[in-house]
C-alpha cells in the first residue's frame, strides 16, 4: 500500500503517531476531500476502497467527526456534509450506516438532498441499502429530520421494497407531499398517482397534531386540500372507501386536539357518507355526540336525518336526547328540543317517549332551556297520555322554582320541596357531612415496618403529615427499643437516599428526617442539622431563606436526633392523632403518665410542640387526670388545660397597595411593573406573645412563629419569597389557631388571584378542617381562593366553603363583603368567582351561596358598570338561588340597577333578582 508522510493535522490518528507512522493514502486523500467539503469527489474516492480500505478510512472519519462536533462556521458545515457521504460510504454494515445517518451532528442541515449521498447509496448492494432505509424510517418522529425522508423515499422507489409505515415516514410524506412549486397538478391528482398513497394514507388517521397539514389549502382549486383529496381518493378507488370512513370516525371517537378533530371531521364531509352507510354505524355516531361541539353537531345532524328517513329505531332519538340535553351548548339542546317536537308532530304516537325525553332538560342549568322543554311537555301532553305523569312529576322537582307553579299545574301535583325541605320555602339544603380527620392510626410496630414508611416518604414529592409524623415518631420508638436492629433495618434505605444536607440553600422539609435516621447511624453528630442546612456554624435562623415553619420542623428533628442517641425516651409527646396536626388531650396525658412512669423528662420543644397542637376544650376527667400528673411537665400540661393555653388574638382589616414591589413576566419573557391592591389582616400574634408567662417558656423557634411584633402580612412575603408555598406540616403545627395561620399566609392566597400563582389554594380545605375561630383572615383566605385563576385551587376553596357551612363556622356576610371589595378593586375577576360559586350551587348549597352572594352585591353593584365580564353571570346566580331558597327582602343596590334604561345582561339579570326578592 502506498504512504505518504507529514500530510499535516488531518485526524487524531496522525497526532497520535505525530507525523511519524505512514498514512495509507487513501485515507490522506478521503479526508482531505471530506476537510475541504469537496463533496464531489468523494463517491469516486470510495467507489476505488476494498472493505479494509473503508475500515481505515473510517477510523480517521470518527476523530474527524469528533473535532468538528461544536463547529458551526461556515467551513466546518461544508466539511460535515463531506463527512456525511463519505461515512455513509466506508460503513460496510447497514445497522452502523443507519446510526451514522441519523446522528444528530447531521440533521440540522439538508445534506441527504446531495446527489452525491444517494450516488454513494446507490452503489452499495440493494440488500444493504433496504436495511438502511428500513432502519432510518423507524427512528422516532422528528429525531431524523425531513432531508432524510428523500433518501428512504429514494431507496423504497428504486428497489420497490415495502412502503415503511413508521409514524416518521408518514408524517414527512405528508409534509412533502405539500412541498408542490410552479405547476403542477392538484395534491389529489399527484397522491392518486403516487405508489405510496395506498399503503400511507391509512396510517394517517392515527397521527396526532396534524390538524394544521390536513386543512393547508395549497390552492383555491378543489382537491388541493388534503381533506378534499382524501375524499377524492376515496371516490376513486384509490383506497377503499368503507376503510377510510370507518378510519376517520374511529379517529374522531378516540379524541385529541380540538384542531386535529375539526380536520378529521372535514375529512368525514369529504368522504360524504351516505345515509345507509351512516346507518350502518349508528351506535359510532351516538357516541360522537360526547365529543367536540362541531363535532356533535355534525352527529346530530346526521341521527336527526336518518330518523326522519326511517332508517334507524325510533330508541335511537330518545338515547342522543339524553346526551344532548344535558350540554351546555344551548344552540345544541334548542335544535334537540326542536327535533322531538317535529318527531311528534309527525307521529303523535311518539309523544309519549318524546315529552319523557323533552322532561330530561328540566335539570339544564339555563331557566331558559327548562322553559323550553316545559313547553314541548306541555303541547304534546295531551297525545301522550296520563301514563307519563309519574316520570314527569319526577323530572319536574330539577326545575327552577320559577317554573314550579306552571309545572304543578300541567301535571296535577305541587312540585318542589320534598323530605328534609324549609317548611317555609320547600328548599333542602345539601352540605357535605362535616369531615372527620383521618388518624394516624397504630404507632409503628416494628424496624422493618419503620424502613417501609420511610422509603414511601423519601419517594413521596410532598409527604403528608401523616406519613411524617408516623416516620419520625417511630424512629424514636424504636431506637429505644433496640438500636442496632433498627440500624440493621434501615441500611437499604440509607444506601438508596443517604443524608446530605450540608451546604444546601433551602428550607427544612419533611425529606430532611433523614438527619435523625443519620444521626441513629452514628453517621453525623447530633444538634448539627442547622449547620448541614447552612454550610455555616452559626444559627440560620436569622437568614432570609428560611421559614419560621422551617425553623421549628428543623429543631425537632434535631432534638429528636439528640434524643435517639442520648435520653431515648420511648415515643414522641407531640406526634398529633389526625392528618390536621391536632393531638387529643387525653392522648397527651397518657403520654405524659408514660414518661413519667419510666422516669424519663421530655425534650422542651417536643412538650411545647405538644402543647401548642392540643385542644383546650376538654372534658373534666380529662382535666382531673392531667391534675394527678406530678412532673414539672405534667403540671405545666394540667394548668395549660385549666387556663385555655395561648388564646388567639382579633384581627384587623388592612387595605394595602404592594405596588411597585410586584414583578411579571409575560409569556415573551418581557417583564413590567404593576400596581395590585391587596387586602390583608393585622394579626397582632398569638397568646401573650413573646414577652407573656407562656410565651417565655416556649423555645426561639416556637416563639418566632407566634411573634407578633413584626406585622404578619411583611413577615408572611419575607418567608414567602424564598420558600416558594407553605405546606401541609405547616399548617399542622398550629391546628388550632387557623385564623392566625391565614393572617400570616395571605400573600400566597391573594397571589393565587391577582398573580395567576397556582397552588396555594389546595391548604384552604386543611384551613376549613383545623380548629380555633374562623375570623377575618379565614374569610379573606377563603374568597381570594374562590377568584383564583386555576381551576384546582378554585375548587378546593370551594371545599372549604362547603366544610366551613357544614361546621357552623361560615360567616356568610363577611365573606360576602370581602368578595364584593375585591371584585370592585378588580383584585377578584368576577368570572372566575362566578365559575366557583356555580360549582358550589350545583351541588346542592344553593341556600349557602346566596348567603355569601346577597351581602356582596351591595360591593359589586353598587357604581358598577354593566360592562364588566361575569357580573351578569353572578346577579343571574343570585336570582337562581334566591328563587330556589325562597329569599326575601329587597336590596337598595339591586332596586337602583333594575332601574336603569337599556337592556344589558346586568341590568336584565338585576330586574329578575329584583322581582325576587320582593315576593
């Protein structure tokens, strides 16, 4: 072979011999073609290489390939697409090709349209080239590029082997397919003579996201559309016409985009079924009729004209009538109600099972469309007969009270009220049956139980307070019943998730246990998680990124830490006995008297915590036997009962303007300033504070959350910043001090409706669950969670309300008042309050909603203007519930609004409230 020396740098293999060991020459030659982007003459450079040959030039072009990786000049891009052919050339196997093809050093630019590319293909033997193509149509979609389609399509047409049918091949067919310039046929007249058509068209119909390439008209000519082409096609024999309908409506039941099923449906109209054909496949298009709007008011169309034309049961009508009522599109249940009633006008003896279909619209939420299908019932009742009266009556009880009398009157019998109804307006209020926390249940009761628990807490992303609670409580228990087991039990758990919190920026989290399950290990000393957590000696706690909540879940784990190693007490004071934090009294005697039995003294935030999560209102034997304990902590529990701990104190309402301090970002990354008004309370701390008899007692940790010298809406935003979102343990600490919990964490309620945050609004329900006094700060909390913009925190706020009714504790007029401020200071949109309301009313609360509505109208409508998006929706609300509640007694502001001149939804909706309320 001949060799050449001291060509220069041209791959790593001459750097590694340095110039000294010979170069076969064709390598020195292929690389330098390939260095210089001579892609013209690389097919003759190769069509000269034995199989050795191509194996040594390959070698050079790997550690080329390599160099020019991150090299985007314009001279390195001319050289990769050199790269490109000549690899594709030197490798012998058809797998390795393949791979070299579809790198994604390679995609970014349309080498594979070379000549070159498809010479060097061409050349190789037919089995290997099917092999290449068969491999580069599998990749997945999008991960070869359009410019490799040409070579697969080359490859496929040039040895007539089978047609890919991979989701990638299909789509840059139907991509490139659109690719038509100067002229040329129409896309149905080019598809119906491409060999493709008949094995890749099939396969379209279960793509997604091509909603936008079916519907790209290339021309105004017909068939120059692919929906029209398909039709075409179908026509013409191209492909079978029974595949392609049963195709196109099985895409249209499965679901997607809305863009994917308008197309697909364009595609059905295209196929044009006929009646007989649409008959053959009715139950297909009953089900359509739960799909997209257009789509089942296509299907209504269709039901709709084979019954007229008898080529259905009449059963058929009465199924899609069941289904179409009850959406909310009225365009939809108007044109239903009409087609029933032409059913029966032409065959009265369908009345029957017509006015029963017509009676399933009395339960839509629009009066109007209740009105409708009354009045249906009422023409044809008579050619239906007495038999229908009992299912009518029935039906007649989801009717607005508006239509009662009517209704009563058209079918012999009062309608409305019913068992457990107001004697005095016929109205049954539903409420959920007040929750019932759920307990932590048995104490862990053994180390290998203990090592399970906590893997599922480690694997959790937000760990309840069950599950933590359990975890922590029993790595105490058990280390004071054997230590070395309970190190044995926990060594696969240590492996998969060991403790490494030093020099981490954060908050204390739940996942941070694993600093006492370290420190029962002998692995890290106790009483040094604060340094872990800061990568600093000193006490953290003054730094701004953590929470007081973090503060005070860092020291029990750190005194638990301390306790497992040194005093090992045998079980926790302050694990609660619910998932809300809440620890029963008798619970905490018993615990005590333990403690006291085996001499051991408890740890001072344990007691404390302990203290502050139980309830004061307890019974007199309770009480007697916290009497009977002897220990200073016993006492200190006995006189905590007796005297009602640390009370809480009243709330203030604040009305402040943040201002300049909020930032946004839109969705082009712009960012500008805003002004938002915000709503808070002044929450002057729990108890006696700091500085009280109690509060003296009470370790730094637990004194800073119950501080009330800094006002607690600038201390909840400090926190907030950098903690992201309070969670669930947090709220546990204090569960019987809800109030005081919400004045401290308004900033993430108000942000969940004036910042579009998400999240925040999933605690209101632990809020609504917790114990102590629901006040201002609640009600607050409450109502910039029924304006949240997220759909999630909406209806958890609407739980909250719903618990908070069943409990006694709702203050309907205040809540009523806040919502009516924030409406009108724009800090609540009035759709969005609207839209949690109306879930609350449709489940039955229709009489709690009213109380929350009436007092905030008087806010919403007093100066307003018509104009604003949802008003209407809400006054219409209101006049739904108070007319199904029987409320009475006029509103000055509703009166003045019904009297305005014009003819607005506000104005029309204010006039109906009106008559209402005055009976």
């Amino acid at each position: 072979m001949s060799t050449v020396r001291g060509i220069g740098r041209v791959s790593a293999v001459e750097d590694a011999v340095a110039g000294v060991v010979p170069v076969p020459v064709p390598v020195v030659e292929l690389c330098a073609a390939v260095r210089s982007g001579s892609v013209e003459v690389i097919p003759d450079l190769l069509a000269g290489l034995d199989r050795a040959q191509r194996r040594d030039c390959l070698i050079a072009l790997k550690e080329l390939r390599k160099e020019l990786r991150d090299d985007w000049s314009h001279t390195a891009v001319e050289a990769k697409g050199a790269l490109l052919v000549a690899g594709a050339g030197c490798h012998t196997g058809p797998a390795a090709a393949a791979a070299w093809l579809a790198g994604s050093d390679f995609t970014s630019r349309e080498w594979a349209q070379y000549p070159e590319l498809h010479a060097v293909v061409e050349a190789r033997p037919q089995e290997w080239q099917i092999e290449v193509a068969t491999r580069l149509a599998a990749r997945p979609a999008r991960a070869v590029g359009w410019s490799m389609y040409r070579l697969v399509e080359a490859v496929v047409r040039r040895t007539g082997c089978e047609v890919p049918r991979s989701e990638a091949f299909v789509r840059d067919w139907l991509e490139c397919a659109l690719d038509l310039g100067g002229p040329r046929p129409t896309l149905a007249e080019k598809l119906r003579t491409d060999t493709f058509t008949p094995a890749l068209l099939p396969v379209v119909f279960e793509l997604a996201d091509v909603g936008h390439s079916l519907t790209s008209r290339l021309s105004p000519r017909p068939g120059d559309v692919w929906t029209e082409a398909i039709g075409e096609l179908a026509a013409a024999g191209v492909v079978d016409r029974g595949t392609a309908i049963d195709r196109c409506v099985a895409r249209l039941l499965r679901g997607g985009k809305p863009a994917d099923q308008r197309a697909f449906l364009e595609v059905l109209r295209a196929l044009a079924p006929t009646p007989e054909e649409y008959a053959a496949r009715v139950r297909d298009v009953v089900a359509l009729l739960d799909g997209l709007s257009v789509i089942a008011g296509h299907a209504q169309e269709v039901l709709a004209e084979l019954d007229e034309a008898g080529l259905i049961e009449p059963e058929v009508l009465y199924e899609a009538s069941a289904v179409l009522l009850f959406r909310t599109e009225k365009k939809l249940v108007r044109a239903q109600l009409g087609r029933l009633e032409r059913a029966a006008r032409h065959a009265p003896e369908r009345s029957g099972p017509v006015v029963l279909a017509a009676a399933q619209a009395f339960g839509h939420a629009d009066p109007a469309v209740q009105e409708r299908a009354l009045n249906v019932v009422a023409r044809h009742l008579g050619a239906a007969g007495g038999a229908v009266l009992p299912e009518l009556r029935f039906a007649a009880e989801a009717l607005n009270p508006v239509h009662h009398r009517r209704a009563g009157e058209l079918f012999g019998a009062p309608v409305g009220g019913g068992e457990g109804a107001d004697p005095a307006t016929g109205w049954n209020e539903a409420l959920p049956p007040v929750p019932r926390p759920s307990p932590l249940g048995a104490p862990v009761a053994s180390a290998a139980e203990l090592a399970e628990e906590l893997s599922a807490l480690l694997a959790s992303r937000e760990p309840g307070v069950v599950a933590f609670e359990r975890v922590l409580d029993g790595l105490v228990r058990q280390a004071h019943l054997d230590r070395a087991a309970l190190i044995e039990a926990l060594e696969p758990v240590r492996r998969e998730h060991p403790w490494s919190g030093t020099g981490r920026w954060g908050d204390c989290v739940p996942r941070d246990v694993l600093f006492v399950v370290a420190a029962v290990a002998g692995e890290t000393p106790p009483r040094r998680l604060w340094d872990a957590l800061s990568g600093r000696g000193g006490s953290p706690l003054r730094g701004a990124h953590v929470t007081v909540h973090g503060a005070v879940l860092a020291a029990r784990l750190e005194e638990a830490a301390w306790q497992v190693t040194a005093t090992r007490p045998p079980y926790l004071l302050a694990t609660p006995t619910d998932a809300t934090g809440s620890l029963d009294a008798a619970v905490l005697v018993e615990r005590l008297a333990g403690y006291e039995a085996v001499g051991v003294t408890p740890g001072q935030l344990d007691l404390s915590a302990a203290l502050l999560r139980v309830g004061v209102h307890t019974d007199e034997a309770v009480a007697k036997a916290a009497d009977a304990l002897t220990s200073p902590a016993g006492r200190r529990l006995a006189h905590w009962l007796r005297t009602g701990g640390l009370p809480g104190q009243p709330s203030e309402r604040v009305v402040f303007a943040p201002g300049r301090g909020v930032r946004r970002t839109d969705v082009y990354g712009d960012r500008w300033w805003e002004d938002v008004q915000r709503t808070a309370v002044a929450q002057p701390g729990i108890g006696a504070g700091p500085g009280g008899p109690e509060g003296e007692r009470l370790p730094a940790e637990l004194r800073a959350l119950l501080d009330g010298t800094e006002p607690s809406v600038a201390r909840a935003r400090r926190v907030y910043e950098w903690s992201g979102r309070p969670i669930a343990h947090w709220f546990a600490m204090l569960p019987w001090h809800r109030e005081e919990l919400a004045a401290r964490w308004l900033d993430p309620f108000a942000a969940g409706a004036d910042r579009d945050e998400r999240g925040a609004g999933r605690h209101l329900p632990l809020l609504a669950e917790s114990g102590g006094p629901a006040g201002p700060a609640l009600h607050l909390a409450l109502a910039y969670g029924l304006g949240a913009r997220h759909a999630e925190d909406r209806t958890a706020a609407v739980d909250a309300l719903l618990v908070l009714a069943a409990r006694g504790d709702l203050d309907g007029d205040l809540l009523g008042r806040e919502l009516g401020g924030l409406v009108a200071c724009g800090t609540v949109l009035a759709t969005r309050l609207g839209a949690a309301l109306t879930m609350a009313a449709e489940t039955g609360a229709r009489a709690t909603v009213w109380s929350v509505l009436g007092p905030a109208l008087p806010g919403l409508l007093d100066e307003a203007d018509s104009s604003v998006r949802g008003l209407g929706d809400l006054v219409a609300l209101a006049a739904d519930c108070a007319r199904r509640t029987g409320a009475r007694g006029p509103l000055a502001e509703v009166t003045a609004v019904a009297g305005r001149a014009g003819s607005s939804r506000v104005v029309r909706e204010a006039r109906a409230l009106r008559d209402v309320l005055a009976g």
